[in-house]
C-alpha cells in the first residue's frame, strides 16, 4: 500500500471514529465539532508518524543480494535433484520387474 493511500484510510477512519466518539458524548454541536477534528487529526498524524518509522526502518535494511552466487546454488540443487528423481526411477523400474518376474513364473510345485 502507497503511502498516500494508508493516510487516506487512517484519516477517514479517524475521521468516522471521532464522528461516533462526538455522537456519543457531545452535549452540543460544537463539542462534535471539536470531538470529529481532534480525532480526525490524531489519526492523520499517527499515520504520518507509522509511515515515518517505516520508511526509516524500511529503506535502513537494504543491502546486497549475491544474485549469481544465489543463482548457482540454486542450479547445483536442481542437478542433483534430478540426479536423484534418475536413481528414483531406475530402483522403481527395477523393483516393478521383479515385482513382475515373481508373479509371472509359477514355481514347478504349483504346477504339478
């Protein structure tokens, strides 16, 4: 979310929040006047003040990201995962053609 657009939406609800605040608890037009702006303008700072620790807390913790080295690792973890989805499959293949000399050839005892 843009900067703009968090302290557009905490003053509008500061904004209702003061408005329901002074409907409450004012005893004339005036107090819900006061009420609405106080409140409304607390919230408008606040926000202001949230996106100013942000940004310093933000911006502070950039720094630099190794790319290539990243990118290697990356593809060294890919090769041997594939090498090891080859050995996967040939102990399957095997198994599955045991699995299928067993049950094929009834032994000379059955057949008799």
């Amino acid at each position: 979310m843009r900067g703009n657009n968090f302290v557009a939406f905490l003053t509008v609800q500061g904004f209702f929040l003061g408005l329901a605040f002074a409907v409450l608890k004012a005893q004339s037009a005036t107090d819900i006047l006061t009420y609405t702006v106080l409140i409304t303008i607390f919230f408008y700072l606040f926000s202001h003040i949230s996106i100013a620790m942000y940004y310093r807390t933000y911006v502070g913790k950039k720094g630099y990201f190794p790319k290539a080295s990243h990118e290697r690792e990356l593809d060294y973890f890919i090769r041997e995962i594939e090498k090891r989805e080859i050995l996967i499959d040939q102990e399957y293949d095997v198994g599955e053609s045991q699995n299928n000399i067993g049950t094929a050839t009834p032994t000379t005892q059955e057949a008799a």
